[in-house]
C-alpha cells in the first residue's frame, strides 16, 4: 500500500494539487505530448467538440447555461454532453472546445478547490478559483496549439459582495472578468448579441433564465455545431442558477418548461421576445 508522500519544506507542493500531482509523477496535461500536429493532420484525428455556453447575471446571482451538442467534423458525436459543472457550493465552470480534455480540466479544477480546502482549512476565494483555472489552461497550452483547445466560462456567488461574478479566458490562460454576461464556443457571437441586447442591471432570476435560454435558441437557429432543445428524446439544453443558496442545475423537465415559454412567445409573436428584451434592455 503506498502511503502519502512526505516532503521537504523547499519541495512541498502545499494547498496546489497541480503541483502535488506533477512531483508524484502525474503531470495532469500529458495525455496527447506525443501526438504532433503533423500527425493529426495525417491521420484524421478529430476529436469532439463542445460549444456553445453562456453566464449572465442576475439580482440574486448568475445563471449558467450550454447547449448539449457536441461535434466531430460535420458530425454530431453526442446530443446530450454536459457542459456545465459546479465547481464547488458556489461556483461553475462551463465548457467549450475540445471535449475530452475539457471535461478532464474540470475534474482536476474540482478536486484543486476540494484539496486547498482540506489543506488550508477554508475555502480559496472567487478570485483564487478564476486564478487557479487560468493557470490550468497555461499549463495546457501546448495541447492547445495542437488543436485540443479548452475555452471555459468561470461563474460563480461572491458572498461578501452579495453579487454573482463571471470570468473568460482564452487558451494561453488569460483571464478577464466581465460585468454582465460572457459567452464561448462557436455560436457565441449569435448568444453574445441576444444577451447584449436583452440584459438589464435588475434582471430577476427568471428573466435571466429566459434570456440564456433564448440567447441559446437564437445559436442554435445560426449555428449547426450547437444544438437545440430536442422535445422528441426531452434533451434540452442545460441550465444552472448560482445565488445565496449555492449552485443548483434545472432538471430537463424544468428546462422545458422555461423553453416551452419561449417557443410559444416566438410563435405568436415571431421574435416578440427578441424584440420585448431589447426595449427592456441597453447596452453593456
């Protein structure tokens, strides 16, 4: 039975799990090393891809929100891939670009926030969390130049400011908060102008659920690589909501219903939501 490892103070890895993993041999992000990008190239490998997600904030918080598709090519590799994971109580990380390595970060990241924890005895701050995720995707970066790029959103309550907080990256680790709302993958842009144009300081929990919702319908509609609510097999897409009380993912029957408002404004009033959050709305 091998033990815990012991070590010197000048070699102790301390609340990094990073770091603890690296100095036991287990470097978290050398999955695909030997993979060049010729080979790639070569061999058609394609591995599958997540897109589009979104963060929006809200009065009591911030919602959370990814479609479920994931692609290969042209293909449709998976019609009900998670993208949004909480990170912990309070915070959620959600996914784009390649899949596999994407869901890997967000085990590795979920498991750092739980041994800091256990080490330092509290909890890392918001700004910690956003700090460690960005150092993960640096730490990635050589993958990424192989066409195995993770481009996550970071969201999450700041219980001392009584606000939800949301973070972006690109694929070398840099971070960037932004104020109101942020989205990745490739129907961002479509999402982006549906949030740009709807979102308001005192969006309620539940308009900002239909606004993300929306905001993902419209990607859907532009964008053949992000998938739409599928009623026929009740896959919709995934929506979460992080407040006071801690993080909390709608179940598929709830999802549908906020949907189901949706389509039915859309078909009476063909496009009528779009155009009711725009009044409501200004810009960033």
């Amino acid at each position: 039975m091998t033990g815990i490892p012991f070590y010197a103070a000048a070699d102790d890895p301390g609340a990094s799990f990073l770091e603890l993993l690296r100095r036991t041999g287990n470097e978290p992000f050398s999955g695909f090393a030997q993979i060049s990008a010729s080979d790639a190239k070569h061999t058609g490998f394609d591995p599958g891809h997540a897109t589009t997600v979104l963060a929006v904030r809200s009065a009591e918080g911030v919602i959370v929100a990814g479609d479920r598709r994931a692609t290969s090519g042209h293909l449709i590799s998976h019609r009900d891939m998670q993208k949004v994971f909480a990170a912990d109580a309070h915070s959620a990380v959600a996914i784009a670009g390649a899949a596999g390595p994407a869901v890997q970060m967000v085990r590795i990241f979920q498991l750092q926030l739980e041994y800091y924890e256990k080490i330092e005895g509290k909890r890392l701050s918001l700004e910690g969390k956003a700090n460690q995720l960005a150092e993960m995707l640096r730490g990635h970066l050589p993958q990424a130049m192989l066409g195995l790029a993770v481009v996550p959103i970071f969201a999450g309550y700041e219980p001392t400011a009584n606000r939800g907080r949301l973070f972006q990256y690109d694929v070398t680790g840099g971070r960037y908060e932004e104020q109101d709302y942020a989205t990745a993958g490739s129907g961002s842009l479509h999402a982006g102008t549906v949030l740009k144009l709807g979102f308001r300081e005192d969006l309620t929990e539940a308009e900002a659920l239909a606004l993300s919702v929306q905001a993902l319908w419209h990607a859907a509609d532009s964008d053949s690589a992000t998938g739409g609510p599928d009623p026929v097999r009740g896959i919709y897409p995934v929506l979460a909501v992080i407040g006071p009380d801690g993080f909390r993912q709608l179940a598929d029957a709830e999802s549908g219903e906020v949907f189901a408002s949706l389509q039915a404004d859309l078909t009476n009033g063909g496009g009528s939501a779009a155009r009711g959050s725009a009044k409501r709305g200004g810009s960033r």
